[in-house]
C-alpha cells in the first residue's frame, strides 16, 4: 500500500469530490483543503484529514509531511469568474503562487495543476496543441494563464504537471449541472426539451472518472507527465451533444440565437503519447446522469449550480 500524503486543494469541489475516494482506494493519505462553498460530500476514513480552509490563507495548514499537492481550487468558469474579478485573481492566481513557494520551501516534489483548456481563446485551428498561443479572453482563462507561467518557473525545483482539461461531464457527489453534458441532460430528464443557443460552437469534453484518473496517473507517473497536457477527448458542438442527449432521453430540441463566439477545440496527442487512456464518453456521461436521476438519487439543487449559488449564498 501507499505511504504518499496528497494535499488535494479544492478537494469538495466536483472533481476533488470524486478523486479523493479513488486517492484513498490506491492508499494515499490525503489532506483535503476546501472552503466548502458549496458543501462537503466527502465520505469520512481513517487515511483523510478534512481542513475548511481558504488556500489564499497559506498559513491555515502545514505542508509537513506532504509528498505531492494536487491543486483544483479556483473561481471555476467565465461567469462565476467575472463575478468578482479581485476575488478570481486572489483565489486562481496569488493563492496558486503562494502554494508554489510554500511548497518549494517545504521541498515537495511535485506540483499538479489543474488549468483549463480554455487558456487558448478562440482558435481557428483544428488540432489546438500545446505549442500554439495562448491568448485567454475572460478572467478565469487569464489566472489560469497567469498560474500555469508562474508553476513553469518551478521546474527545477520539483515535478511540475499541468493539466489544461476539456468540459468536465458526468456523475460526481457534489454534482455540476451548470456544464454542457450535465445541463443539457438535466433539462431533457426535467422539462422534456434541451433549449440550445447557437449550436454550432464546438466544445471538447473529459468524463469526469477520466480526467480524475489522469490526476492519479501523473501523481503516479511523474517522469512521464511533466509539462503542459491538454486533456479532452471529444470535440463535439453543442448541438451534437443535445442531439445525443436525444438519443436517450426523450425530448425535443429547441435552437435559438447566441451571441457567444467562444470555440474550443483541443488536441490530447501529447498525452496519450505517454500512455495514458480514456475509458468513458460524453455517452456514458449521459447515460449516468439519466439513470442516476431516474432512480431518484439526483436532484437539481442549486448548489449544483456555481454562479446561482454564489450569488445567492457566497458574495
């Protein structure tokens, strides 16, 4: 079994929430550090330590005896993030620099960050690969931006792995029904019609048990896995998801004009170079969520939406 201590930052949030039982499973001891906004749907064990905390605030917990910081936290997407642009820049960039310094100083080994694919802006590319400009358009694309240069001036000093991830869909306990798969899948379950704006604009998209696997692949895979990695697995429009939404659940499709020109499209070549392998799609994600709901054990609260919930709970 495994030795290793992970401190998981942003830890209750969608993804942390299910890494950190798959954390656990392999062994780690994990220290999982969350303000808890949005709640905490962590189970409790033996090898978890549980800190509500603020990651701005370094001093409220001790990176003594850690091995390895997986570092989620951020004002996660364009809308919550422009909320309130010092807030998103304090938590999505100064925290992020903070934690890099306090983590060299504690002589840790390794860093790995989850940025977005986002960083790249809108791009006419059809292969978006790590090589190409990144030229972010929102708040949240910039503090990524900012971050990941920041964690690149650390190379030297440890393991540094940056994770540029696609649209996260599927099942997680503290649940996220305000991204595409999730919430055109919600309104097909509720309402029996998917409205779409636009349509066409092209998303790439990760299941949430494959981009949380890919965290534990590089903390596992270190040599392998350092640098920037896009991850994302299907780029596929909007409409293209409705429709599969469709093919599921039945519904009717509702299209009406978008002012929002933002396409992302990337390429995960490097990444699967090193070996690593998807093993779920937008399908399964769909699949899950609708079977989920149907059996009762999935509500659409509004904690499950970000920016409804901060705006009602948090600022």
């Amino acid at each position: 079994m495994n030795s290793k201590t992970v401190l998981v930052t942003g830890a209750t949030g969608y993804k942390g929430t299910v890494l950190v039982p798959k954390l656990l499973n392999k062994g780690y001891r994990v220290i999982a550090l969350d303000t808890q906004w949005f709640g905490n749907f962590l189970p409790s064990h033996s090898n978890l330590t549980v800190i509500k905390g603020d990651v701005r605030d370094t001093h409220s917990f001790d990176l003594d005896n850690v091995d390895a910081i997986i570092h989620l936290a951020s004002i996660a997407n364009d809308p919550c993030g422009d909320l309130n642009p010092k807030l998103t820049w304090e938590v999505s960039a100064l925290a992020t620099m903070q934690l890099a310094d306090k983590a060299k100083r504690h002589g840790i080994k390794q860093f790995i960050y989850a940025s977005s694919g986002s960083v790249y802006g809108i791009k006419d590319e059809e292969h978006v690969t790590e090589d190409l400009s990144l030229e972010p358009i929102s708040e949240y694309n910039k503090t990524k931006m900012v971050a990941e240069r920041v964690l690149l001036s650390y190379a030297d000093d440890m393991a540094v792995q940056i994770v540029r991830p696609a649209t996260v869909c599927g099942l997680s306990p503290r649940m996220r029904l305000d991204v595409s798969v999730n919430m055109l899948t919600m309104q097909a379950l509720k309402n029996k019609k998917i409205t779409v704006f636009g349509g066409k604009q092209v998303r790439p998209n990760i299941h949430i048990d494959d981009i949380t696997d890919l965290y534990l692949y590089m903390l596992e895979n270190p040599e392998k896995t350092q640098g920037v990695f896009n991850a994302g697995f299907e780029n596929i429009s909007i409409l293209d998801i409705a429709n599969r939404v469709k093919s599921k659940v039945d519904c009717e499709i509702v299209v009406t004009p978008s002012n929002d020109p933002r396409c992302y499209r990337v390429n995960s070549d490097k990444l699967l170079a090193t070996g690593f392998k998807p093993t779920k799609t937008v399908a399964h994600a769909i699949d899950e969520i609708a079977q989920t709901y149907r059996n009762g054990d999935l509500v659409d609260h509004p904690r499950f939406h970000n920016l409804q919930w901060m705006q009602q709970e948090i600022l």
